[in-house]
C-alpha cells in the first residue's frame, strides 16, 4: 500500500508579548501612561513532522509552554508569525482541528467513569453523523492505546495520577489528530508514571509509522480493533449511506502523527524516548534538532559532555552558568543570539513537503453536533453529576430545611386574620423571599471562577459553544430552584396557621420558585463580573443592599419609584402579598388598639405602597422573568469576555 506524504508543521519569527500593566483594570489610567510590554517569544522559527516526539526543554520563565500554546494557536494576544502546513498558511480553527493540546490540569468531570467521559466527549469531538457503534468502538481504541482498558468503568475520582493523565491523553485521542501538543504532561507524577506517560506517546508515534503495514497485514477484524482505524470509515457508509467519509478527521490516522511536550528536568530515561528536543533560554531559541545530535551542538560551542550524566540536566546547567557575568562560556552561548549565519537551523529536521489540499478540505467540511444537542448532553452531564453528588446535595438541602425548621417554630404562633397577625404575616413574606434569593444568589456565587478554566479550555476547542454551555447550566438549576423553594415553603406552610388554603400555597410557591431563579441568575450575574471567588463576593456587598433597601420592607418604595423596579426583591415581595391580601375581607379590629387598623387586604397591600390592580400578580410574575434573563444575558457577556480574552492552555 502507497504511503501518503506526511505533514510538516511549521512555525516563523514567532513574536508574543504582554503589557506589563496587564492587572489594571481601569481603562483611564492605560490612557493616562505608555504602554509598555516584555517580550516572551522572540523571533522564534521552527518545525516538525509527522512521526517524530519532541520535546521542549528550558528553564522555568523560558518560555516552553508559551511556545506550545503559540504553535497550537491556543493562544490569544500580541501574537505574531506564521504557522504553515506543508509550505501553507493555517488559521486557528484549522489548528483546532488537525491538532489537539494536552493541558497540566485534570478533568473536571469526575464522577464519571474513564469510559463514560470518552463515550460523552466522542458525541462532541466526531462527526455529527457517526454512529453509536463507532463512538464505541472509537473509545475501546484510545482506551487500549493508553492502557486504560482494566480501568475503563473506574470512577475518574478513584485512578491514580498517572491513569488520570493518561485519560486526559486518550480524552485528546478521540480524533486520532496528527499533531498533538503536550504542556508538561509529566508533572505531579513520579518517575514510574511519568515514564509510563511518555512511553505511551512514544508509542503512538511508533504505531503510526507502521500504520499502513499492520493494516495491510491485520488478517481478522476482531484480533485487534486498533488496527480497524481505518477500515471504520467504510464501514461508516454501510450503516449510515449519508455519512461523508471525506468530512471525517478520523482519516487523520493515514498520516503519521507528531507529539511535541514541553517538559521540565526530564529523566535520562524519558530524555532518551524522544527523537528530537528544542531547547530554550528566555523566550528565545538555543538549540533544534535530533536529541543525538544536541550534544554535538554544545560540544562545537567548546562545552564537553560529562559521563554518566542526564542530558537533559547538562543542557539546562550549562545555560544556567551562561548567564553568570564571570563565565567565558556564556559568551559562545550568547554569539548564538547574535550571529546572523551560525546555521541554528543547519541540520535540522525541517522539511519542504507538498501542501496536502485535500486534507484540509476534510478538516473544514467537519460538522459537529448541532446546537440543541449539545445542550442536551450537557444537561445530562450536570445531571448525572448531581445524582452522583446526592450526598453532598442531601446535605447542602439538610442544612437549607433548618432554616425553614426554624422559621416554623418562630410564626407557629400566628393565627387567624387579625391586626396582630398582618405584621407577623407580611414579615414572614418578606423573610421567605430573602431567604430564597439569597440561598439561590449565594449557592452560585463562586461558579464561574472556579469553572472558568475548563470552561475557557472545552469552548476554546470547540467541544461545544459558549451559549450551549451557558443554556444548560441555566437549565439544570430551574428543576433544583422549583423543588427547593416548594419544599422549604411548604413546611412553613402547614405549620403556620395561615389559613389561605392550598391555591394560594401553589400559587405562593410559584412566585418563590421565580425568585429562586431570579436570584439564580443574580448569582451568576456577580459570579461572572472578575475571575476571582473574593472580588466576587465582596462585590456582592453593595448589590445586596441596594435591592434589600428597595424591597419594599426597610423603605417606603414610593419616595423612589424608579429603583424599586429594579430591585427582584420588590417584584417577589409585591407579588406574595397581593397573591396573599387580594380577595381578604373583614379583618378583625379592636377598639381597644391604640394605632390605626386595617380592615381589607387591600388596605394592607396600600399600607406598604405595593399595588392591587388585577395585572399585578402578573406583571410581578413576568418581571421576574425578565429581570432574570436581563441578569443572565449580562452574565453571558462577561463570561464571554474572560473566554475570548486569553488562551485556554
């Protein structure tokens, strides 16, 4: 079988910078000064091609990951240069396509098991119209090839660091990617994991160098189904005619493919795993090229390999010791900077290959799922993370009944329709609202912060959208917000003597269910304004009084009639006490009092400035809805900010 050409990624005079007044936020003072920035990539020229490991050694502040984020277009900034492929210029969603990047942190999700997070994140990453027996079979294979497949129903929670790395890796080989970008994909592991992790992607280099001849030579299609990989697209088209074969990455895996990892004070024996190393020093560029030719590279420069000696510890020290003033060697280092035809990139394995077209015209013809799917996975996954969770939300629900507990002993004592009970009556609502929008508010207040890196990370690969993300969240929690606020209302309910009857307790419980999403959305709207849990509370503060103020119950509304509107406090607080007091005739009134009475409902719905007209209850009701969407579409706009701004490596 004809091999086809491989794919030579090639990167030139990569710039990135960052001002150095980046933490202020105050767009006033940026105009009032010069802005000035440091250079963290300088001139950087490169490449590789399909089938060589390579790694990227440097000290800490060299700049390994910002290069691999730079490469991978993952990165976002004063970013300047050219990626090409195969002599061809590549924008960022082609790189997101043909390429997948392994961040240090772990998976989020981890109460699912390793095969339930490969099968969920297969509907996102294959083609629209591939079928349940290929997703399956597409996970049975990455599982194999990482050497999960004894822990494939083990709880992400429950793997040791290693396997946990190892499904990251697996997660990234759904789409069988040419490229693959590893940012320090040993850290936090010791020396036998890490080996085990670097060996496994030495191993895929390996495979698909003999892809083609272990295919032609697989005799069975069940001895093993790795070597199925590229069969499964024909099989595509028998059971599904309509699936496009030339639209489907998958067919990635007739190329070789390239890993390139940044890593930190590699172990000889993970040194000698790679094929080719790129060395750094302060953003710029020591040495490329093969890991046996490096040494001969220093050794030019007048620096003698030691016996017995990690390579990877020699090359990062010597360039240590070149930046001490009283060092001779630190001048030949420096000449490599300087010197305009010291040949850095003589002898290396950069490669003029033919532009593969019909490549990346697959790559772009890629559909994935449409946009209402995507919200129903997502639903699924916050619901099967909740039902995972009962425990803790069994406990956080134990702890939000106690204060209903407690304010059914406090007005266990009202009873009847009277003046003394009007008092105890409206200020039991006003406690019920706040006590439901603040739970609501609250219970949310850190999401986004802490959500945020995963979030940037799966929006920013195009595992699904933002808006799909956002959707599902916001419709997770409305069943959640409905059956808390009934619950909690309902025990005050049949404790408290209020006499109204099970209509208004349905109708009660409606409005405290619209407040708890209002609230839900007045949390995510202060969760999103900074990234960090502490500003997000602290700002909290002030948004908190303000809406409690123009409530309705520490202030008289009506001097202000303008800032009650925007308060959800008042909307919820108006509309219990005219789905309260509307209709209630004959208050009881003794002559004995030394204050005025109120003889109707309607009195006391005047008594607290809050309107009686038939289109109140209503119009409260909509409002919240309103308020919460406004909130919600704040939310969104900020998220989406922080998303777009950065990176997501």
């Amino acid at each position: 079988m004809q091999s086809n050409p491989d794919l030579c990624l090639e990167w030139k005079n990569i710039n990135f910078s960052v001002p150095t007044n980046e933490g202020n936020n105050f767009k006033f003072w940026h105009s009032c000064q010069e802005q000035k920035e440091i250079n963290i990539l300088h001139d950087v020229s490169g490449g590789m091609k399909t089938g060589d490991l390579v790694a990227i050694l440097g000290s800490s502040g060299a700049g390994k990951t910002t290069l691999l984020a730079a490469i991978s277009q993952r990165l976002r900034g004063s970013l300047t240069g050219d990626i090409v492929l195969n002599g061809v210029a590549i924008d960022r969603k082609e790189m997101t396509r043909l390429s997948s990047f392994l961040p240090q942190f772990e998976i989020s999700v981890r109460t699912f098991s390793a095969f339930e997070h490969l099968y969920f994140m297969s509907h996102f990453k294959m083609h629209r119209k591939t079928t349940k027996v290929q997703k399956l079979q597409r996970v049975n294979d990455v599982l194999r090839t990482v050497g999960l497949t004894g822990s494939a129903n083990v709880r992400i929670q429950n793997l040791s660091g290693g396997e946990r790395k190892r499904l990251s890796l697996a997660e990234e080989l759904i789409t069988n990617p040419p490229f693959l970008f590893c940012d320090e994909p040993t850290t936090g592991l010791d020396s036998f994991s890490a080996l085990s992790v670097v060996k496994t992607l030495r191993q895929l280099c390996k495979r698909q160098r003999q892809g083609h001849q272990s295919s032609s030579r697989s005799s069975s299609s069940n001895s093993t189904i790795i070597q199925e990989d590229f069969s499964s697209s024909i099989e595509m088209e028998v059971i599904n005619p309509s699936y496009d074969s030339a639209t489907d990455i998958s067919l990635g895996e007739t190329f070789r493919k390239s890993v390139i990892c940044s890593i930190h004070q590699p172990t000889s024996d993970i040194y000698e795993l790679f094929t080719h190393v790129i060395i750094m020093d302060a953003g710029r560029v020591i040495y490329q090229g093969t890991t046996d030719d490096a040494q001969k590279f220093f050794k030019k420069l007048g620096f003698h390999f030691p016996q017995n000696c990690n390579p990877a510890d020699f090359y990062l020290k010597t360039i240590s010791d070149s930046h001490s003033t009283n060092s001779n060697n630190g001048t030949a280092v420096k000449l490599r900077f300087d010197s305009e035809d010291s040949g850095l990139y003589s002898d290396s394995w950069l490669l003029q290959k033919p532009y593969s077209k019909h490549y990346l015209q697959r790559i772009n013809n890629f559909k994935k799922i449409s946009w209402f799917y995507q919200v129903y996975l997502l639903i699924l996954r916050f619901g099967t993370e909740e039902t995972r969770n009962i425990k803790e939300g069994l406990t956080s629900l134990a702890f939000y009944m106690i204060t209903s507990v407690t304010l059914s002993v406090m007005y266990s004592g009202v009873a009847g329709l009277n003046q003394l009970s009007v008092q105890d009556i409206t200020g039991s609502i006003y406690i019920f609202t706040t006590e439901v929008i603040f739970t609501a508010s609250y219970g949310v207040m850190f999401y986004f912060p802490s959500s945020l890196p995963i979030i940037r990370r799966e929006v920013g690969e195009g595992t699904y959208s933002l808006s799909a993300f956002y959707v599902a969240t916001t419709l997770s929690i409305i069943p959640t917000a409905f059956f808390k606020s009934y619950l909690f209302f309902g025990l005050i309910y049949a404790s408290v003597q209020y006499t109204r009857g099970w209509a208004t307790f349905i109708t009660m419980g409606f409005v405290l269910s619209l407040a708890g999403i209002a609230g839900t959305a007045y949390g995510f709207f202060i969760s999103s304004i900074f990234e960090k849990d502490k500003l997000a509370s602290e700002m909290a503060a002030p948004f908190d009084l303000l809406f409690l103020i123009f409530g309705g119950a520490y202030y008289n509304v009506d001097s202000l009639p303008f800032f009650k509107y925007l308060s959800l406090f008042f909307y919820s607080n108006e509309a219990l006490m005219y789905n309260y007091w509307v209709g209630v005739e004959g208050i009881e009134c003794s002559q004995n009092l030394n204050h005025p009475c109120v003889r109707t409902g309607i009195e006391v719905l005047q008594q607290n400035s809050f309107r009686s007209q038939n289109y109140t209850f209503l119009f409260d009701c909509s409002a919240l809805v309103v308020l919460a969407g406004i909130f919600h579409l704040m939310a969104y706009c900020f998220i989406r900010k922080y998303v777009n701004r950065t990176g997501y490596y």
